[in-house]
C-alpha cells in the first residue's frame, strides 16, 4: 500500500537516499529540508525516475514552518504515515580542540583553541536543539496524523556517539544519547494508539558535515578517519544505501511488533573492544 512518507533533513545524503528508496517501493515522499533548493533537488530527482514527491523548505526548529508543511502536505500527498527525522549535525562551538585535556592546555592562547572549559553554551545549545528539539518538534507535528491508525511508524537517527562518545564532540554525542533514549521514551507512549518507533544507531559515512574532520584535502584519511577505520570491523566507512534495508524493515507493516529500538550499522564498530 501506498503510503505518505515525510523526511526531514532529507536535502542530506543519507536521507536523500532513503526518500528514494521509499519512492521505489511505490510510496509518497514529502522531502524536507532547511534549504528549498536541496529538498527540490532529491524531489526532482524522484520525480524524473517516475516517482511521487515534493520538495518542501522546513526548519525542525520552527514549529510554524513545520505545521505550513504539514498543511501542504496533507493537501497534496494526504495524512503522513511515516515519519524520518534525518535532519542532525554537530557545530564546531561544541567541539574541543583536542581528545584529551593535557595541563599545558590550560594557558594555550592559540586563536581557536578549545578545551571544555572554553565550549560555548550557545553551541552546544545549538547540537542539542538541532538533533534533539529537531526531532521532538517535528514528531509533534506529524505524528498527530498517525494516532489511531494502522501502519504509522517514526524513525529517529541517533549514532554510535549514543553508546559510547566520540572524544571532541560532547554535545553531538549527548544529543544523540537524548536521541535514542527519547526513542524508547516514545514507543511506550505511543504505544496503545498504533505509532511504532525506533532508530538507526549508524556508524560512520562519509558526509558533508564529517569530510573535513575525517579526510584531508588530498582525499587521505586524518588520524581521526584512520582510528574509525581501525575499529571498524569491516574496515570501511558505510554507504547511504547500507542504510536502506534496516530503514525499510522497521518502517515496513510486517515489522508491527518492533517499537522502541535503536538499531547499529555500523560495520561492527559497536561490538569491537578495540583488542
Ligand atoms: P547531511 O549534512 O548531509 O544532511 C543533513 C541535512 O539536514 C542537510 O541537508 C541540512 O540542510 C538539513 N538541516 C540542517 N538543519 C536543519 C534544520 N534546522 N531544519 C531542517 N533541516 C535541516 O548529514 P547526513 O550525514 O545525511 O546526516 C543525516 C542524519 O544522520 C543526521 O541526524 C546525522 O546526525 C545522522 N548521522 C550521520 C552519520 C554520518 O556518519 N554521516 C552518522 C550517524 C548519524
């Protein structure tokens, strides 16, 4: 059955690919992202390939664009039985410098130098409000289109810095643990009114917002991208389609039972010590 499937952030790489995806198996898109122009592209590009879909500008963080959506929407797709909340990102006001406070540290005058006593609280502020407000606002919204029908499902991302942080990130890192738990918090709730959900937990894929700390200019791994690759089991960053089957299953009507899970795709980065 044809169903209304709404994606936030889905200008984005991995959501792009997952509003594809759920085009070619006959659903109804509505893409949504922050940029108009991003959210027209993967709209159009559905559209060429003979699927349904519109491209929307929508903020996660503004419940009025968020309701302005939902209206066209339900106008012109009908009520949303699915929704993805991909829009998520860190910021560089929530990360330090370095892994590890080391006393000298303490009086570096560098221009940008961060350790956690010089985090901006307006940065951080922003990482949580984007992936966790970003998720809660919208659920609000198009949820309420799901209560007390069949078929409905949300599907939060959350990230591997949900088990276990990645040094240098703590905001993006407590954001997706919020992520996650609120997962669980609204699978009991929505319980009795027939609306699933659960998360992907992914691991790494090389995007916009991680090229930079992950690549150098040359395309060669940094440290940083080195260490993944080395705890990473598979021993490769993921793809977006490596995200496609798991979304699928656990938005899919045969998966009815499953609420209120985080799943990995992470190439067994999650299972490895390390040793
Ligand atoms: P991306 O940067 O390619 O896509 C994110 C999209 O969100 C962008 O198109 C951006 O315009 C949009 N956006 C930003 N702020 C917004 C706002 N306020 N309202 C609406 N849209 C907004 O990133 P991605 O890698 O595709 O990430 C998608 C999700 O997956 C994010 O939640 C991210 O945290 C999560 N994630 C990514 C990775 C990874 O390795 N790339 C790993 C784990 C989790």
């Amino acid at each position: 059955m044809s169903k209304v499937v709404v994606l936030t952030g889905a200008g984005g790489v991995l959501c792009s690919t997952m509003a594809k995806a759920f085009a070619q198996q006959g659903h109804k898109i509505a893409v949504l992202d922050l940029k108009k122009e991003s959210a027209d592209k993967v709209a159009n590009d559905i559209v060429s390939e003979g699927g349904t879909a519109i491209g929307i500008a929508s903020n996660v963080l503004e419940v009025e664009s968020l309701k302005l959506a939902k209206q066209e929407i339900n106008e012109k797709l009908g009520l949303c039985d699915i929704l993805i909340n991909g829009a998520g990102g860190n910021h560089p006001l929530g990360t330090t410098t370095n892994p590890h406070l080391l006393e000298e540290d303490m009086d570096n005058k560098i221009e940008g130098f961060k350790t956690f006593f010089d985090l901006d609280p307006a940065g951080i502020k922003f990482v949580f409000d984007l992936n966790f407000i970003g998720t809660l606002l919208p659920t609000q919204v198009f949820a309420k289109d799901m209560v007390g029908r069949t078929g409905c499902s949300v599907l939060n991302i959350s990230s591997m810095n949900a088990y276990t942080p990645l040094t240098k990130i703590p905001a993006y890192s407590a954001a997706k643990a919020a992520v996650s738990n609120f997962t669980q918090w609204l699978a009991v709730h929505l319980s009795k009114v027939g609306v699933r959900v659960n998360a992907l937990a992914p691991g790494f894929f090389l995007t916009e917002q991680n090229r930079a700390l992950l690549t150098n200019p040359d395309g060669s791994l940094t440290q940083r991208g080195q260490q993944i690759i080395d705890q990473t089991p598979m021993g490769r960053y993921g793809k977006p389609e490596d995200l496609v089957s798991t979304t699928l299953f656990l938005c899919d009507d045969n998966s009815s039972f499953v609420t209120g899970v985080v799943i990995p795709i992470d190439g067994g980065f999650s299972a490895y010590s390390g040793v």
